[in-house]
C-alpha cells in the first residue's frame, strides 16, 4: 500500500478538503477517504479504511468496474455520469479517476474524484478550493504529476507540474510549466527519438502513454524515469495528457544488475560440460544449458515449457519418480545414471536438488548430470589390470600357503581339504574335487573324497566306476592331463555321457602319483558355461600337484607313525587305568574294611552297654517306687509322734530330712533320663552299624539320618568359643525304602561329617577375621520328598530323594567337578583321605542304581542330592 511521507498533513488535508476524494489499493480497499466523499455518498462517520469498494457500493454498475479496471492498467479517465448507486434525485457526479504509483514506479491503485454537479453554473470559489486540494494532494503523491498538451501547431507546453518535478529533475515546476524544454533538453540523445515517437503514436491512437528513458541532469549524473500517462483530444484539437512521470533509477540499476548475474549464469551454464537443467513444480522445464541441449540434441526453445512426458516418454516414469523423490524429502539425490548417444552409452553422475526461497518453500527443481564415462573407463581398465595381479598374486599365495600347510600339518585330509578350497576360490570354478583310484575294489573305480562346489551343487562324494568314466581313466593312469574345454565337443559317447550325468560343461584334471604308488586325480569343472583353460592355470596347478604329491607322501608316513604312537597310547592308557582301578579297589576295600571293623566294635559295644543299661533303666521305676513307699511311711510317723526323741531330731537336722525329701524324687527322674538317654545312643549306633540288616531290605530311611545325626550330635552342640549347628529337618511322608542301610547310613555320615566341616572352617574363618560373627549361624537342612524321575540312570518311577544343605562357603566350578575324584580332598594333610565322597558316589550310583547330585557356588553354601528309587531292580 501507498503511504505518504507526511501522514499527519495528509490527514489533516483530508479532514478539511471540500473535495470528495478516495484512495484505493490495486483490491479496491480503501487507504485513504476525505471527509467530503463520507458526506457526498452517504456514508456518516464510517472509517472505510480496509473496505473494498464494491462491498459499500454492491449495486455499483459494470461501466464502473470498466473504468477502475482501464485506471488499474495504466489509463487516467475522467467524465460525468450516474452516481455509484441508484438515487431518488437526478444529480450527475463529475469524476476523474488517475492511478497512482508506488517508489518501484508499480501501479499501487487508483486516486478517485468525485463531485455532485447540478444544471447551475459552477461556482468559481468551489472549483478554486478543489484545484488547491488536488494540488495539496499531487504534492504528497511520489514523483511528478503533471499535464502536458500538443497543439495542432506541433507546439508543445506543460500546464501543470507537480512538486515533485524538484525532486526528479532539480528543478522548479513553474520553470517546466514557462519552458517544456527544461525537461526535454534533458533527454539522453540516445533516448529522444523513443521518446518523440512514442508522443506521436499516442497522439495519434490516443492510446495510453509509457514511456523510460535516461535523462541527463544539470549536475551531470543520469536518472532513469518512467512516464504514464492517457491522452484525450479537445474540443479545439489540443492532445491532451495527464499523467505521471516517477524516478526509476533504483529498479533500472537491480535489472541491469539482474542482467549481468543471469548472462553471468548463463555464460557458466552452457560453458559446464554438465547437463543442467531446472524445472517448476509441475514438471515444465524453465531452463536447459547448452550440455543439455547437445546431449539430447534439442533446442532449449523445443525444450523450455514441457515435461518428461513430452521429451523423454520412455524414461518419463523413471524421471518423475526421481524428482517426486526429491520434492517429498526436500534433500539432494544422487546416482549414477546412464544416457546412450551417438558414439555409445556414456556413463552420468546425476544430482537433483529443490530450490526453495527464503522461507524454505521450494519453487523449483534444478538436475546435474556429470558425465564420468572416461573416469569409468579407466575404473574398469584399473579393476581389470588388478584383477589380473590379484590372480597371479593369489596363485603365488595358493603355493605358499599349500607349502606352509605341508610344514606346519601332517593330516591329509586337511591339505586336500584346504587345496582344493583354495584352488576352487582363485580360479572361481563350479567345482573342485580330489579323487582316488582304488584298483583293488573287484571293480576298478575313482572315489571322489573331498569336494569344493557351489551352494546350488549337488555333491559328487562317492564311488564311479572305471568303465563309466570311459577312455579318460586310461589317459590318467599314464599320468596325463585331461583337457575338455566344451563338454559337448568331447569325441568319446561314454565319457561325454558321463560328464553330462554329473552337469559337468568343462573340466580339467591333473593327475598326482605318490611315492608310495597310488593314484589321485584333481579336477576342475564348470557347470554352467565353457571354459579355455589357460597355459599359466596349468602351469599353477602343476605346481600344486607336485607340492600335493610331497604333502600326501608326508601325510602317509606321518599317519603310519601316528597309528603306530595311538597303539602304544592305548596299551599306555589300558596299564594306567588298570593301575588306578587296582589302586582305588585297594583304598575302598581298606576303607571298607575299617568302616566294617567299626561297624563291629560299634555293634559289640552296643551290645555289652546296653545289658546293664537295661538292668539299670528296669530297676529305677521299682526304686523310685520304693522310696515314694518310705516317704509317705515317714510322713506318718511324722504326724503320729510329732515330737521325736532328742537324738532323732538330732538326726533329722543331720541329714536335712527336708531337702532329702525334695531332691531324691528328681534324683531317680534324673538318673531315668540318662538312661532313656543311653538306650537312644545305643539304638542310634545299632541303626547306624546295621550288622543284622547288610542285607537289602526296606528301611525307615528318617531313622537312619536321626542316628547319624544321634552320632554327630558331640560336633553339632554349642561350645562356649562356638554357637553350635542349627539342624532344620523337613522330612516328608516317606514309605519303607529299599536299600542297605549300612551302606546308606555311612553316605549320610560322610555327607554330614563334610557340611560340619564347612560349617566349622567358615566360623573359624569369620572369627579369625572378625568379619560377621555375630550374624553368622550355621545351619544344615536335611529335606526328604518322593519324586518322579526319568534319566538314563534311572528309570521313570518314584524316586526318594534327600537334600543335604550347609550354609557354608561353597565351592568353586573347578572344586565341583572334582569332588567325587577319589583321593581328590580340600582338607589339610592327616584330616581327609579324599574317599568319602568317592565311596559315596559308588554305594549310590553302583550299588542302588541312583544318583548323587552337587550344587554348589561359592558364597552361596552347598547341597547334595541322594536320588534312589524306592523299590530296586531284581537282580
């Protein structure tokens, strides 16, 4: 919108004008309304400011909406007709309607006057007030209006010139008005004829007048100023125009400058070899360079204004799906693409990128293609080049390292092994194989052993007999090379036949003679097209068959070493095991035989207390009997004679009848408890020998764990510098167990005894360091449950199982998987012979065909499991 440089004068011009004057951008709204066009039209005290037009005047008529839109071209019309909407009265209003132009010299809208006219005379006073609010107005108005007339004659003068004509040309409009040449004088030579041209044309069509041109100043500089203007004919013939002339130096010099970077821009575009091209959003290419147009034989105006579709419709689809690519991740794409031309298909590193404003839109797309055929040519001259030292560098690498296999193994299998991997790998066959010839079979054959194939091959592994292969088994056995580089072309019906049942299109095959005699063969196929097998391919596998043959003849004399050393390993192995079979047989027969001599010391001991023990225990109820009797007797006497003889009370203070009487009641309670408690001591070593029970019976399996415990109980108590060991008992509903319950019995004890010492070491280790001994209570948990089992050991059926668990240190993994190892023990030198567990082992898993399970981790205790079944096989 146009906004004068002083808007507080403006205004004021326009609250005080007697003329009805508006002002209105290129949309028909309202900047700018005098207050006179509010009276004139009816409109009170509305501020239109931002309004359209045709919204305050909807009924307004189209010759109305012609004349803005001639104003809104250029042209300055002016007349008398109707009001803008219908009125009861019939007024005419005189108008005049001239656009007005922003600094850019652009049509900014249009400047309307109006005024309600009569058939009176016209006052003179009214028009004068007019005149100098127009005047008032072109003074505010950017450059210079004026008004200049063409006589009949050809005499020329201006008779009116804004203000602005100082600002422009540097110079008074009153001197313009008395000279027109002021201004024409300062026409730029080159521009005059344009200029008195144009007048002329104008003149003569009365068609609206433009017109830029340079003028040369006084002070000697140049301006560029642009003239609009619409001329109208009088009455007495004078040409008549009205219009605006605006400074427009600043716009010509960006285009000028415009022009510099575009022929700049063009100069570089079509002097790249690149093909660059930019198309708008719908696909329509706006600009090509020369590349493109060389490349595509085109000419950019062939090219500028159409699509993909309409140039390229075979490769449209691919074009379009690239730049919908771009346009929908707004990021640069990048590939390599290929376009043909006269002299071949050339090969073009393709970039397309958005191009986007200044707020990030993008308005267009530009594409670079680079042409990198020659780069690609020495690329592949470059790969082709190393690909042929890779080939010579790979078979140098293949002997060398078929030499150091030879050195560094012995084992056949892994230098064939390796050979034919490596050979299948340089040369990039289909197959690669080694094969036998086996003449002792009672037909004669080749036993293929080791392959290298594709992964879509079937494997050739196996025996194929002489006659099948047909003639080339002859040419083998004399030591020569097979050769067929077209599997079709092979002369023989039988070995052609051959080749084709095993797919093969190509082979080669270099036979290999060991020292010792035999006969390999190594070959080489393809299965799916000819090959001509090359001099050097030869000359290399040569090379390889002679450094297989010294390898197989190593292979072999190391294998017949090695069978040699396995034999006397094994006869080495059997002594030793033998050894400690013996070895360990001795120990377990020693260990036995102490456990059984102990069974029997334990048993006779047993038996020799446990006679008086019974004697003792059978007499106490009879005594305890007795003295109730002499007590009660007493007490009568007591009531009977309450006052004894002098030297009975004499007595009685002697032997403190009172206390007498109290304590010899707990005295024979006291003596039955430790009798009741002998027998049980008894009967727990009679349970744990089991001398009478050796043989396998069913047991209470509780009753033998509670003598073991009964036993132990000396090492399981409290002591003053000790807390003692907690037993837990979570024994479940267990059924008669079948076992030998000696046997059993001395598991548990070797089981218990090794948790008591855990238990002992770790407290003692605590105590020594400090280190948790208040919160530290040792506990050992014996669990009993029926579970159902199903192992290679035991059969599925119910099994007994007893957990044996101490909060002690644990072991570690190395520990764990050596803990049933006989003579394998933790415990210092003198405290263990490392055969508990070992004997153990053997009385669970051999004798009641069970399981004994460790569980342990250090710091987190340990649990055996003792897993029998119930009921034991028949033997």
């Amino acid at each position: 919108m146009y906004s004068p440089e002083n808007p507080e004068l403006f205004q004021l011009f326009l609250a005080h004008t007697t003329v009805a004057i508006a002002m209105l951008d290129r949309q028909m709204r309202y900047i700018y309304t005098s207050r006179q066009w509010l009276t004139d039209h009816s409109l009170g005290e509305r501020d239109l400011t931002g309004c359209c037009h045709y919204d305050i005047f909807p009924e307004i008529s189209p010759r109305w909406k012609a004349i803005y839109r001639r104003c809104l071209a250029g042209s300055a019309l002016s007349g008398t007709a109707e009001n803008f909407y219908p009125t009861d009265d019939a007024n005419l209003i005189k108008w005049k309607s001239s656009p007005w132009y922003d600094k850019a010299g652009e049509i900014g809208g249009i400047v309307l006057f109006t005024e309600i006219v009569t058939e009176c005379v016209p006052n003179e006073a009214a028009l004068r007030k007019t005149e100098y609010s127009f005047n008032a107005l072109a003074t505010n108005l950017p450059g210079m209006i004026y008004q200049f007339v063409l006589c009949p004659n050809g005499t020329q003068h201006f008779t009116y010139v804004s203000t602005g004509c100082r600002d422009i040309y540097g110079i008074e409009p009153e001197t313009v008005k008395q000279d027109h040449r002021q201004i024409m004088d300062m026409v730029h030579p080159d521009d005059r004829e344009s200029l008195q041209k144009s007048i002329a044309v104008s003149a003569e069509t009365l068609q609206s007048f433009t017109w830029e041109g340079q003028f040369l100043l006084q002070s000697g500089s140049l301006k560029w100023v642009q003239a609009k203007s619409l001329p109208y004919k009088q009455a007495n013939g004078n040409i008549v125009w009205d219009g605006m002339m605006i400074d427009i130096s600043d716009r010509v010099q960006a285009e000028v400058a415009l022009r510099k970077t575009q022929k700049l821009l063009e100069g570089v575009l079509d002097n790249s070899p690149a093909i660059i091209s930019v198309k708008d959003l719908q696909g329509r290419y706006m600009l090509v360079n020369r590349g493109f147009e060389k490349v595509y034989r085109l000419k950019s105006q062939d090219v500028i204004g159409k699509s993909d579709r309409d140039l390229f419709p075979q490769r449209a689809d691919y074009l379009q799906s690239q730049d919908q690519q771009v346009m929908k991740t707004l990021t640069p794409l990048e590939w390599e693409d290929i376009i043909p031309q006269a002299d071949g298909l050339h090969y073009y590193m393709t970039m397309k990128f958005p191009i986007c404003d200044e707020a990030g839109i993008p308005y267009a797309l530009a594409g670079k293609s680079t042409d990198i055929t020659i780069r690609k040519q020495i690329e592949a001259a470059k790969e082709q080049s190393e690909a042929r030292y890779r080939d010579l560098a790979g078979r140098e690498k293949l002997l060398n390292r078929l030499s150091n296999h030879i050195r560094n193994t012995l084992d056949l299998d892994t230098v064939l092994e390796t050979t034919i991997h490596e050979i299948h790998q340089i040369l990039k066959l289909d197959r690669c194989a080694y094969a036998w010839y086996q003449p002792q079979t009672a037909s004669p054959a080749w036993d293929v052993i080791k392959e290298a194939r594709n992964p879509n091959l079937p494997s050739l592994i196996g025996f194929y007999p002489s006659p099948e292969v047909g003639s080339v088994s002859k040419l083998l056995l004399q030591q020569r090379i097979l050769r067929i580089d077209d599997a079709k072309l092979v002369s023989d019906p039988t070995l052609r036949t051959f080749l084709q049942s095993l797919g093969y299109t190509s082979l080669l095959g270099l036979p290999i003679q060991t020292p010792a005699g035999k006969i390999g063969v190594l070959f080489c196929g393809h299965c799916d097209r000819s090959r001509h097998w090359q001099d050097s391919e030869i000359q290399m596998l040569h090379a390889v068959a002679d450094q297989l043959a010294i390898a197989i003849n190593q292979a072999e004399l190391y294998t017949q070493s090695l069978e040699a050393a396995v034999i006397a390993q094994k006869q080495a192995k059997q002594l030793e095991q033998t050894l400690q079979k013996l070895q360990n047989t001795q120990s377990q027969l020693v260990q036995s035989e102490k456990m059984s001599s102990l069974g029997q010391l334990v048993a006779g001991v047993a038996h020799e207390i446990n006679n008086p023990v019974n004697f003792i225990y059978g007499n106490i109820a009879h005594a305890n009997e007795y003295a109730q009797d002499l007590l009660k007797l007493l007490q009568l006497y007591q009531q009977e004679y309450p006052q004894p003889s002098e030297e009975i009370q004499d007595e009685i203070a002697a032997v403190d009848l009172d206390f007498l009487i109290t304590d010899l009641p707990k005295l024979l309670s006291s003596m039955k408890i430790g009798a009741v408690r002998i027998r049980e001591i008894v009967n727990s070593l009679r349970n744990f020998s089991r001398l009478d029970e050796a043989d396998m019976k069913a047991v209470d399996i509780h009753e033998g764990i509670d003598s073991t415990l009964m036993i132990l109980q000396n090492r399981l108590k409290a002591k003053p510098d000790y807390p003692g060991i907690g037993i837990i008992k979570e024994y479940g509903d267990l059924p008669p167990t079948e076992c030998y319950p000696g046997q059993l019995n001395q598991v548990f004890m070797n089981l218990l005894s090794n948790a008591i010492d855990a238990l002992e070491h770790t407290f003692m280790s605590y105590h020594d360091t400090g280190k948790y001994v208040i919160n530290y209570q040792p506990q050992i948990r014996i669990c009993t449950e029926i579970m159902e089992v199903n192992s290679e050991t035991i059969p599925a059926q119910d099994c007994l199982a007893v957990r044996i668990y101490d909060n002690g240190p644990g072991m570690t993994p190395e520990i764990k998987q050596r803990a049933f190892d006989p003579f394998f023990t933790t415990k210092p030198v003198g405290l263990g012979t490392g055969l508990g567990l070992s004997i153990s082992y053997q009385i669970v898993v051999e004798k009641h065909g069970g399981k004994l399970l460790c569980c342990s981790e250090i710091g987190k205790g340990t649990e055996f499991i003792i897993q029998i079944p119930l009921r034991q096989k028949e033997v």
